[in-house]
C-alpha cells in the first residue's frame, strides 16, 4: 500500500477541516494509469486499493481533510471557497518526492456550499485524461492515477452516476491560499507567514524564510506560471477557468473543467459556454496569468516590499515570450542566434498561425504536416492546404529563408515530429469514449488513455483518432458543471 507523510495536515492548522469521505456504491475501475501509479510505488489496481480510493474503507495512514482558500472568480473576489469535492488523504511518498493524493467527488465537505460533494462520470473522465495528456505532451501539469465508476446516481442538468478521480499534484497550494489569510481574520499575517514558509521549505528548499528569500520565490513563482502559459498557448490548450483558485503555486496546470484543445484554429477560441464575456479566451490566457499574479502579488504585500514585487511581474512578460518562441522555433524548424530574432520570429509565427485562421485549418494537423515538409523545395507539402495560396507562398519564402541550410533533411523532420503532436485529447474524442462507459463498456476510454501516451508516435492503426472533429464537435463549448 501507499506510505504516507502528512506534513500539510500536522504543520498547518487552520488550513483545514478533518472530514469523512462517503463510499460509492459498486464501485469498479473505469481507468488506471500505470504511469502515475509507479510515481508513488504502487503496482496494479487492486481490490484493497479500490476500497480505500472509493471511499468504502479506511486508507492506513492516511489523514482525511479539505483545504480553505479563496480566490477571484471571473475577476470578482470569493472571500472563501475550498475544496467543495476535493477530500486530502495526505503526502505519498514515491521514488523520486511526494505528491498529494486527493480523492476527488468523495462526499460534501465543510466547503461544499450547499453541494453533494460529488463528481459525475463525464468530469471524471475528462479530468483523466485531460491530465495524462498533458504530461505525455510535455505540459507541467498535475497527475491523475484513476478514475472510479459507480451506480450511485446524481443530479446535474439530468441523473448521472458518481464517481471519483484519484488525483495527484506536487501541491494543491494555490493563489487562493495566500489571498484566503491575506484578506481574512483567520490568522492574518502570521497565518500567510506561516504558509508561505511552508511553501518554501517544501518546494524551494534552497530558498531562506526571510525577505530575500521571499523576493526570490515570489519571482520563481512567476517564471514558472509563465512557462506553463506559454506551454498552453504553443500546444493550442485552452483551460477554461483561469480563476486564482485554479492557479498552482508551482506552475502546473491545475483544476480542469471545460478545457479544450484548438481544433480549426481560433485565436479567440472560447472553450466555456458560462465564459459570457470571453475573460477566458485562448488569446487572452497570457493577460489573464498576468493578472492573477499581480492578484497574488497584492495577497503577498505585508511580505514582500512593493519594489520588490514589481520587480517580479516585470519578468513575466519576457519570460513567457522567450520560452513561447523557444516552443513555437522548435516546432517550426528554426535556430536563434540573436535577440535580434524574437520580433521577427513572433511575426513569422504570428503570421503562420494567422494563415491557419483565415483558412480555417486544423491547429495540430497543420503543424504536424511539418514533419514532411522539405523547406529547402520550392513547393511545399503545406500548400495544398491552403484556400489562399498567395498568401501562403508569401509567409513561406519568409520561412525557406529564416529556416536557412539544412544538413541532414531526414534529422530535420524526425526532430519536427517529436515536437508536434500527432494525436490530442479533442473533445469528440472524450465524448465518445464517456457515451461508451455510460452504456458500460470501458473499452474505448482505455483505449484512447493509451493512444494520449504516445502522442508523438504515428501509431498507423490509430489514424481515425488523428481526424479533425466532424461538424457536430467544431468549436463545441462545455461547463463547469460536474
């Protein structure tokens, strides 16, 4: 079984509230990924492991729990939120660190809001899976080790059945946190010192608990959020609902409801059918990371001098920029020599992807086609594509000449198609696959769980699921209900 520690539960009191998780009714496995489970020393699913995730019977040594946090929701502040379906089991302890272990839809928990505390199949799934991608794609991202079906009914827009995510995080410590103890009575400021020391000695462990130390974290803090939006933005993953209580303190992708990867490209893609006003659009992500720092930057003030944290977000935007066009020049083929590149290179990117709009392309097939594209021929393979070709022979020339000499063609493309994928998580894709296990056959969803583990791999029997989605799934929108 599972070795836990429980260091969040015995250190930070008042951070918390002991709950007790309510079993599923028949539980079964619908999926398992073996790849998370060996990150915490486990081996196969097994009969004892299903009665302790689902809730059914105590785990030994671990400590049952819910964070408090808040955070601003679609730009309006939440003074206390929580984990509403989120029940804490502890600290495993792996071969290579802890993670948190986090049963997700195991019953109501004082932070619940009026809600059952459960998850439904369809979110559960999606959270799976949207989490194994990531990471198999080179996304920072948390984990997720199982999903556990049930016939417990539930009532969202209609009865559905229950189940729960087995989730895995190197923490669950969010922007919320900071700004929960920064703005309420709870502790105040000796409550935030105490989280954010804690924070420290966990996860930055060559960081001092003073105020260098401090400035340093909050600027690593900013880095890495940086790095995983620019991650987003070169793969074309929308999240949906970039509230600060979705925001991980170490800049992995965190807390999926209705995400989406780009299918026909749209620079203004909106993934969340409640997102009226589009605050959550796939361009405005970089904006929108900004924005939560600078709301984490405000929790963090009685800490950290206002010199000091401006100095931080001063770093965001290069930071994005650099690691965005570090990804997007790896995909399209090209070296920089100088700074003098960036603009350039933005523009030629910008002016790809642009293209792919106004000739409504699909976003990973097209850059996919790369992978067989000879940049030094004077005909592209990509033309085709293309209802403007003028258009497109014009960005290209600019390509052929920024792409320069090539040594060995062969190299070129292979090197191509290990950093554009050829298959994704599409949203069609999910759906089928939870249609599938509501009519009980699991089948389909493992399958596609194995297909996103490779997605770099042509996979030749596997070539339907790289097909863009038929005209019911365009575009198509979901919510956050679960």
């Amino acid at each position: 079984m599972i070795q836990f520690k429980q260091d969040f539960f015995e250190q930070l009191q008042g951070c918390y509230s002991q709950v007790t998780p309510l079993g599923l009714s028949h539980p079964h496995w619908l999926v398992w990924s073996q790849d998370a489970a060996e990150l915490v020393g486990l081996n196969e699913p097994n009969e004892q492991l299903l009665a302790g995730f689902s809730g059914n019977q105590p785990i030994a040594g671990a400590n049952y729990y819910s964070q408090v946090y808040s955070g601003h929701q679609f730009g309006g502040y939440t003074p206390r939120l929580g984990d509403g379906r989120a029940i804490f089991l502890g600290e495993a302890i792996g071969p290579e660190g802890a993670w948190d272990m986090v049963l997700k839809g195991a019953g109501p928990t004082p932070y619940s809001r009026g809600g059952d505390g459960r998850a439904v199949m369809r979110s559960s799934v999606r959270e799976f899976l949207i989490s194994e991608a990531l990471h198999h794609l080179g996304v920072p991202t948390t984990r997720a080790l199982a999903v556990i079906g049930s016939d417990l009914p539930v009532w969202r827009e209609s009865q559905e059945t229950a189940a729960i995510t087995v989730r895995m995080a190197r923490s669950h410590i969010r922007f919320g946190h900071f700004e929960y103890f920064s703005y309420s009575e709870s502790g105040g400021k000796d409550k935030l010192i105490q989280l954010v020391n804690f924070t420290i000695k966990q996860h930055y462990p060559h960081l001092s608990c003073d105020a260098s130390g401090y400035k340093a974290w909050f600027t690593q803090v900013v880095h890495d959020t940086a790095v995983m939006i620019a991650h987003w933005q070169a793969i074309g993953f929308a999240h949906g609902v970039m509230n600060t209580d979705n925001m991980s303190i170490l800049g992995d992708s965190f807390d999926f409801g209705p995400f989406a990867f780009l299918d026909t490209f749209d620079e203004e893609y909106i993934c969340n059918h409640s997102d009226t006003y589009g605050r959550y659009g796939f361009n405005r992500q970089p904006g929108i990371g900004l924005w939560n720092l600078q709301c984490l930057a405000q929790a963090l003030s009685p800490l950290i001098s206002s010199n000091d944290l401006v100095a931080a977000l001063e770093t965001y935007q290069p930071t994005l920029v650099s690691h965005y066009l570090l990804l997007m020049r790896d995909k399209l083929g090209i070296e920089s020599s100088t700074q003098d590149d960036n603009d350039s290179d933005l523009a030629l990117i910008g002016g790809f992807t642009g293209l792919l709009e106004v000739n409504q392309l699909d976003h990973t097939n097209s850059w996919r086609r790369f992978g067989e594209l000879d940049p030094r021929s004077p005909f592209s393979s990509l033309r085709d594509d293309f209802v403007d070709t003028h258009s497109f022979d014009t960005w290209y020339q600019a390509y052929q000449a920024r792409v320069g000499n090539l040594l060995a063609l062969d190299e070129w493309q292979q090197r191509r198609n290990r950093v554009n994928p050829k298959y994704i998580l599409r949203n069609y894709l999910a759906q089928e696959a939870i249609i599938a296990v509501e009519a009980g056959d699991t089948g389909p969803l493992r399958e596609l769980y194995q297909l996103l583990r490779r997605p770099f791999d042509e996979q030749p029997d596997k070539q339907e699921y790289a097909k863009r989605p038929p005209d019911w799934a365009q575009g198509i929108q979901l919510s956050c209900s679960s």
